[in-house]
C-alpha cells in the first residue's frame, strides 16, 4: 500500500467534527431528556390512578406513526444525497419537513382539547409533568422542522450535496433522537 492511499484510507476512517459535534451535543440531550422522563415517571407513579384519562391515545398514536415516518424520510433523504440525487433528497426533506409540522400541529390540536376539558398545567402533579415535557419535546421538534427548511435552502443552493452531505447527516441524528424520545414519552406518558 502506498503513502497516498494510507493517507486516503486514514481519511475517510475520520470522524468528521460536524457530526461529532452532534453526537456530543446530543449525549447532553440524553441527560437533559432522561432528567425530564425520570421527572415524568415520578409524577406519574405519584398521581392518582388513571391520571392520564384526558389523553388521546388514538390520535397520539397516529402522531406518533408520522413521527415514525418523517424519519423515514430522513433516511430517504440522505440515501438520495449520498446517490448524487440532490432534487429527490430535497423532496424527501420538504416531505420530512411537512410531517414534522403535522405532528407540532396535532400536539397544538391536543393541547386546545385538554384545556378545553379542563386538563392544565395547573390541573395536577401528572398534568403539569405531562405539559413540560410535551412541549419541550415539542421545542425541539419544531426547532428541527426549522433548521430543516435551513437545510432545504442549503441544498436548493449545492451547500449541502452529494459532495457535502454531512451537515444533513448530522441534522439527521438530531431528527432520529427527537423520533426515539418521543416513542419513550408516547409509552410513559400515554401508555403506561
């Protein structure tokens, strides 16, 4: 093997500091979310049973299915960058995009009902948990949805492309982690 390819090889090995960047930010996430679902289950375990009767499980499954979805499309995305299809990669995104968004709205939607029956922040131990760490959660997601349009921008302009997919590789992570939490908050939350 010479010099030029054990440089090439040493290379590609690398982990680039972007998405290295992202796995440290979201290893702080970790902490910061598992805090708030430690939080959630005590609240829970000490209200009254049956605390969560307010909730609609149904229409927060479905949610939940076009979270799943949207980091499909994520991965869509990406496989369409790394193909050299920047045009398919940027639909997958503005598809990913407009999930992300549906499920902010269904949360708002939800949000409307429970007040309107009633179940606030101020309602009980299990409701003002409820409402801190949806809404957090909904942060981050609509945080996502937004440098996600940033992404679109970058690819529609050749920043981010076949040549530079990382920074939506790295976006995309962050997109899966919000994915993965959410199932745990959809479970404790709703389910258990």
């Amino acid at each position: 093997m010479n010099q030029v390819t054990a440089v090439t090889m040493q290379e590609e090995s690398r982990l680039d500091t972007r998405k290295l960047g992202m796995w440290l930010f979201l290893a702080s996430e970790v902490m910061f979310f598992g805090g708030l679902i430690a939080a959630a289950l005590n609240m829970k375990w000490h209200s009254p049973a049956g605390a969560n009767h307010a909730l609609n499980i149904p229409v927060t499954a479905v949610n939940t299915f076009v979270l799943i979805v949207s980091s499909t499309a994520v991965v869509m995305a990406l496989s369409a960058l790394q193909d050299g299809k920047p045009k398919t990669a940027r639909n997958w995104m503005i598809l990913t995009a407009l999930l992300g968004t549906t499920f902010l709205g269904i949360q708002v939607n939800e949000y409307i009902k429970l007040i309107g029956k009633g179940f606030t922040p101020a309602s009980g131990l299990f409701a003002g948990g409820f409402f801190a760490v949806t809404s957090f959660h909904g942060f981050h997601v609509f945080v996502g949805v937004i440098t996600l349009i940033w992404m679109i921008v970058r690819t529609t302009r050749g920043s981010v492309s076949p040549d530079n997919y990382v920074p939506f590789e790295a976006w995309g992570l962050y997109w899966h982690f919000v994915d993965v939490v959410w199932i745990v908050l959809f479970t404790i939350l709703y389910l258990l």
